[in-house]
C-alpha cells in the first residue's frame, strides 16, 4: 500500500500562557516559566506542590454556556483547542458532505479524563450526605467525552478514539492518527490531547509518589529544572493541545497553510516496571521512529525530550538519546519544555509536539529553564539548551514521551520550506 504524506494544517491549545500560538512560542524561546502558584484552590487541605493552571481560560466565552455545562474541565480545554486548531486549518466547522465526513476523525488522549466531575460526585455522596448525583456525571467523567464532543461540534463521523496511556497518551493519539492519514483510512484527523489534575484526589496520589517538586511561593516558577543536580520533581498543569492531521494532496489542493510534516511514530514498552523507566525500551521507541520516518540519526537537528525533573527519568532519557545518537549527541540540541508550562500527564505529548512543530517552522531552538550552570553529571553528553536560539537551520526533530507503566512513544516532524 502507497503510504501518503501527512501535513499539519491546524494548531490550537489552551495554555497557561494563553491560546496564542505566537505568544505560546515567544513565551518558551524567552524561558518564561508559567509555573506561578501553590495548588490550594477550592481543596480540603492547602497542598505545598506548585501548579500551572490556564488562568485566562473561560470555558462559557470559549464554547457558550450551554455546551461548557455539558463537559468536565478537561473536555472544555480539549474542546477549544481543538475549535482553535480547527479554525487555524481554514475548514468549515460543519460540512453536509457525509462522504467526507466518514473520512475524518478524531484520536484523543488523556490521562485522568473527568476526574473533576467524578471527584465533585464523591463529594456530594460522603461529605454531604446526598443519595443521588445529577444524570450528567458519567457523561461528564467518561474518559472519551472529549473526542466524542469535538466529533459531535465538528461534524466529523470517521472514527473516535481516546488514548490513555499515561503521560504519553496525547503522543500516541498523535501518532495513531498519524498512521490513519498516512494509509489513506482518514483524510483529516484532529488529534491531541487534554487534562486537569487539580482534583484534590489526584493531586494527593501524585504527591504520594514522591515525584513532585515541592514549591512556595517564591520558589515556584523554578520549581521544574530538568536535567539540573538540584532538580526536585515533575510539576502538574492543566491544558489541552491539538492538532489537524490532513492527507497531503488534499490539503495543497484546497490552498491550505502547512505548518509542518509528521514523518514518524515509534512506540515501545519497557516491559521491566511501573514507574522506573528503562533505557532499552526507549532505544527502541527511538529507532523505531526513525525506522518509520526513513530518517537516520544524522537527519535530527533538535529533540524535545520528555524531560520531567525526576531523579531517575533525565538520566534514563539522556543514555538513551546518547546510545542513538552516538558521537553526534554531544552536538544534538536537547530542550525539556515542561520546565516551563509543566507536566499536561495526558495533554504533555500534544503540547511538546505543537512547540516542536513551531520551532521547525520558526528555525528557533526551545531552551530548558531554570538549568543554566546546573546540568546533573548523570545527565551530560547531548547539547543541553539553556536559552533560546533562533535563526538555527533545523530540517528535522523528535518529540519524546516516556509514561508510567513503561510506555515509550517518539513522534517524528519534518519542516516544510
């Protein structure tokens, strides 16, 4: 079967620094963490763990009341960044097509779906004393009501999916829509992801793990240094990232602005433990990539590691890399962007991607803050970006997201003249 080519034709998010993509970039090329307060809202008990929240986000004025009130949180932020993404790619939201509309779909990931709502209901049941919750709570909570809306608001009847597969849930939805396009099963694909880990709950069983960096409130915006010998843990945020998937000759046919190209998609498991990862498997979710790209290793200008603070995870992730890439890693530019808009968990693989596309197509390297003189000695060995670097001729890079449970996934982008 003739393989095609995949364009992205669409970007949208809901981040902390906003939905605008220039102002997205601009933030993270100037290292401006948006890691900004403790996570203390509406919570039984103050937790000292910093968080990224969306601040600015109103679901009502972003998708009307009646249509916010039909969503959890994160199916909200899902929603408007896939209408934005939508939008960018210059499509009508709703066509009478039905031939066409049985050719686009939607791959979604999240981590933690509804969890808001689902916590809210446990509320009303153990502290209130109520016996009955509202009929919406399971519509609410379940994890596919993202795609499902966005499916419904865009008129798409192909396939829906949601992916949840930890924190490379949005990585994999990416890159199963990616394969959609590229065998000709799907002509257009919104794929990313969306999550909120402000649940009280959720929040609690992070903070157990011991993976979080703790935080007050003057040293919250450098709470995540990855790479970094003082590094202390991963930090969570809210948000929701997307992308439009388009069949290549379909979209310069219709005139369309291409971002970039996604030539790639590799997964593997670690198949060794839950939480600790493992060099080998994610060799080979790197190999595998490339593999599927035709790319080799010496095509690769810039990577967007996984990069989430932890003891264990930077070294892991920079021996892989270096196993890879040989002699070249020493000269391969390496950024961790969630030390500054955080750890999305399900959202984490679509917001690196969309960084990652943007720099391809700005020519622009993405620093990892808070990391300047303080790179771990378990960590050298690649080109650590500790400030931004523009006017870079990258032709090609990598998006890593490595999850709990072992789960590796590489996508693969390639920039578009």
């Amino acid at each position: 079967m003739q393989q095609r080519r995949v364009a992205i034709t669409g970007i949208g998010l809901v981040s902390p620094y906003g939905g605008d993509l220039a102002d997205f970039f601009s933030h993270l090329m100037a290292g401006e963490s948006a890691i900004r307060h403790l996570l203390t809202e509406d919570l039984p008990r103050p937790l000292s763990i910093p968080f990224v929240s969306c601040p600015t986000f109103d679901p009502e004025s972003a998708l009307g009341k009646p249509l916010a009130s039909m969503m959890d949180r994160f199916a909200q932020l899902g929603m408007a960044a896939a209408f934005a993404a939508w939008d960018d790619c210059g499509l009508p939201r709703i066509t009478d097509d039905s031939a066409v509309r049985d050719g686009w779909g939607v791959a979604w990931g999240t981590a933690l779906g509804g969890t808001l709502a689902y916590e809210k209901g446990y509320r009303e049941l153990w502290q209130k004393g109520r016996e009955r919750l509202s009929p919406l709570s399971v519509l609410l909570g379940m994890n596919n009501a993202a795609n499902a809306h966005i499916s419904i608001q865009l008129g798409l009847g192909g396939v829906s999916m949601s992916h949840t597969v930890a924190c490379a849930s949005s990585a994999i939805a990416i890159g199963e829509a990616f394969r959609r396009v590229r065998s000709g099963e799907a002509t257009v694909m919104v794929t990313g992801g969306s999550d909120v880990p402000q649940a009280y709950g959720v929040a609690r069983a992070w903070e157990a793990l011991r993976v979080m960096a703790p935080g007050d409130a003057d040293t919250s915006p450098a709470a995540c240094r990855p790479f970094a010998s003082n590094r202390r843990g991963l930090v969570l945020g809210e948000g929701g990232a997307a992308l439009v998937l388009e069949d290549w000759e379909h979209a310069v046919a219709r005139g369309a602005r291409i971002h970039g190209e996604i030539v790639g998609y590799g997964t593997s498991c670690d198949h060794t433990h839950l939480v600790r990862p493992e060099a080998a498997g994610q060799i080979r979710a790197l190999n595998a990539t490339l593999a599927d790209a035709g790319l080799t290793a010496d095509d690769i200008d810039y990577i967007n590691a996984h990069g989430t603070a932890t003891a264990e995870g930077d070294p892991v992730e920079v021996a892989a890399l270096k196993a890879v890439f040989g002699e070249r890693a020493a000269r391969l530019p390496v950024s961790a962007t969630k030390s500054m808009h955080g750890h999305l968990l399900g959202a984490a693989g679509a917001i690196e991607a969309i960084a990652t596309v943007l720099a391809l197509r700005e020519q622009a390297v993405l620093p990892t803050a808070n990391l300047a003189g303080q790179i771990d000695p378990a960590c050298v060995g690649v080109d650590h970006v500790t400030a931004g670097r523009r006017g870079v001729p990258l032709r090609a890079a990598l998006s890593n997201s490595f999850a709990f449970g072992g789960s590796n996934a590489v996508l693969a982008f390639r920039r578009v003249p």
